[in-house]
C-alpha cells in the first residue's frame, strides 16, 4: 500500500525524483524503517523518529505496558483491535512477535540512508548483540554501507527570487 504512494509522488510532474524523502513518526517510524528496505532504490532519505523496530513487539514490553498506568484508555482492548484476527492475549503476543522488524529479517537488507532521531544507547541498546535499529545501523556502517543522511525535499528547489 504505501509503495502505491510512492508511485502516487513520482508520477506527479512537479516532483524532482532524484529527491524523495520519507518521514515517520512513532509507529510511522516503523513504516518509514520498512520503507527504507523495500523502496531503497527509490528513495533518497528515510527519517525515522522514535521507531517500533523489535523490542516493541516482545512480550515483555506488552506485559510492561499493561502495568503502566499512564495509558488515558484500556491499552490491551485497543491493541486487540489494531491486529486482524486477533482475539487473545496470546494471539496478540504472537501477531506483535511477528511485526518486529528484526523477526521479518527486514533490519538485516540494505537499506536507502537512514537518520534514525530518538534511539536510546540506555534501554534499547544493551550489548552489541543487540537488535534495535541504532545497532543495525552501526552494522551497516562497518560494512561500508552508506551513512544516516539528511532530508531532502521532493520539490525542485525554486530559483532566486527577483
């Protein structure tokens, strides 16, 4: 679906395409970080903020979040409704295991240049064995492969103004 709007931007005239950038926020990072690995030769840049990569969807940090007691609505009614066909808790531990991204091998692909905004080095990050997107990208950058870039805009840049 979102590769639909990819083609959506190319197809409009006005757009450079050399110059698409992708930007998601929160779960939006997550669609962002995907996007970074299966439209990587169409995009320029992905920015991704405060992404969901893998230690979101563990069991542990479900069983977290249903003792946090800052939530403004019921968090495991909500989140049964958001994954198909899913009617238990175990059902839901399951369909969350499977959307990591680390377990759909996506963090392990090439990727278009990331800038990742909000990784944590103190709670995600706890070995060099570990599985979140900041470490993947530390990974990718030993390997050669092209560092966090900036944002480009989609727009052709306008000329000087008289």
């Amino acid at each position: 679906m979102l590769s639909r709007l990819i083609d959506a931007v190319l197809a409009a005239p006005e757009v450079d395409k050399s110059r698409i950038a992708i930007y998601g926020g929160s779960f939006g990072g997550y669609w962002s970080t995907m996007l970074a690995a299966t439209e990587r030769d169409r995009v320029k840049a992905v920015v991704a903020q405060s992404p969901p990569i893998d230690e979101t969807f563990s069991a542990e940090a479900l069983e977290r979040a249903m003792s946090n007691k800052e939530y403004l609505f019921d968090y495991i009614p909500a989140y049964l409704s958001v994954y198909a066909e899913v009617e238990t808790l175990d059902d839901l531990r399951a369909a969350r295991a499977k959307a990591s991204l680390q377990a759909q091998g996506i963090l392990a692909r090439p990727m278009a240049p990331m800038l990742v905004i909000g990784a944590s080095t103190t709670r995600r990050c706890r070995s060099p064995t570990s599985t979140c997107c900041c470490t993947a990208a530390r990974r990718r950058r030993k390997r050669g492969s092209t560092p966090p870039a900036a944002i480009w805009a989609a727009r052709p840049r306008a000329g000087p103004t008289r």
